[in-house]
C-alpha cells in the first residue's frame, strides 16, 4: 500500500472532520477511521496541526520554505569559507 501525502490544508480539513465526529461522540479511532487515517497519524497531526487555521497553515509553509532557503545560503558561506581557509593555508 502506498503512502498518501496531504497538503497542509487537507489535513486540517481531515482534523476538523474528525473533531466534529469525535464531538458527536465517536471513539478517536473510528474517526481515524472515517477519514481514512491511522490513529497514530490523527494524533501526530493534531500535535503538529492542532490549533491553525488555513491562513495560519499559507504562512507556515511559506516560513519553512524561507529556512530551507536561508539554511541552504549558510551551507554554500560554510564550504566557501571552508575552501577559502585551506587556500590561505596553502594546505592544497
């Protein structure tokens, strides 16, 4: 069986349902069930997802996308600063 990957905003779709299912007093797992997740995968993503809204998710992403971004820049300084320093030592 292959994975499924949902986008950030399915799956505070998914958690929204399952809370009004869960509020009507079905068990967690059944509402796991119902959306078509494991129990396990509910609760990681009730922990990770659990309060935001759809526009908070938007910023979320685009901030994850932005430290990707920036950790990659001090990446490239890292090694650039890293080759600079053993030319200078003339260790080549």
């Amino acid at each position: 069986m292959g994975r499924r990957r949902f986008t950030v905003e399915q799956i505070i779709g998914k958690l929204r349902e399952a809370e009004v299912a869960i509020g009507k007093g079905m068990t967690v797992v059944l509402a796991a069930r119902q959306i078509g997740i494991t129990e396990q995968t509910y609760y990681r993503w009730r922990k990770e997802y659990g309060g935001l809204r759809l526009d908070q998710a938007a910023r979320l992403r685009a901030l994850e996308k932005e430290n990707q971004r920036l950790k990659r820049i001090v990446a490239d300084q890292a090694v650039d600063i890293a080759i600079l320093k053993e030319v200078s030592e003339g260790n080549f």
